[in-house]
C-alpha cells in the first residue's frame, strides 16, 4: 500500500532562497530512491514564504529508508535555524487516486 506524505516548510523570510536551494538539492536526490514515486516541490500562490513536498513512497519502509538516507539526515541538520516554525509533515492514505 503506497503512502502519502504532504510536509510544509515556513522559512525564517532571510533563509527562503536557502531552504528553497536545499529543497531543490532534495527533489534530485529523493527521485532516485528506490521506494519513492513521487516527489514534488510546491511554493505558496499567495507569494509568502513557504513550501511544500508531496510525496509517495511504496511503503513504510520505504519512508524510513528516506528519514535514514545521507541527504535527508544532511538536510535536517541544516534547515534547523532557518524554519520560522516547526516542520508539519502530514501522513495521508489514498482514497481515490488517480493513475
């Protein structure tokens, strides 16, 4: 059963091209996991500073072997002090999805 991440980033507004560079760094090194699908980078419509991931993973184990690979533990180490606000990373569990 594939599951459904949806995670949002609010930068500090100083650090948004920051977060923005690493997120991009993110997006190419995620892609080539074996257990992921999908991997989108979103920004805000509305022009604030902010992003958001969709991703999918094949299963669990495939999410944890992306918390445990080098680029993302490399990357959480890093956005720590640019966030103008927690990490919210939301679990989600198809209903209807399209092919």
């Amino acid at each position: 059963m594939s599951i459904y991440l949806f995670a949002s980033l609010t930068p500090k507004a100083e650090h948004a091209a920051d977060l923005e560079a690493e997120l991009r760094h993110m997006v190419a090194e995620t892609r080539k996991e074996a257990g992921n699908r999908r991997y989108d980078l979103l920004r805000r419509a509305d022009g604030s500073p902010g992003f958001h991931i969709y991703e999918t993973y094949v299963d669990e184990a495939a999410v944890q072997a992306h918390r445990d690979s080098a680029h993302y533990v490399a990357f959480r180490g890093k956005i720590g002090d640019w966030l103008a606000e927690p990490v919210d990373v939301k679990a989600l569990l198809g209903v209807d999805i399209a092919a």
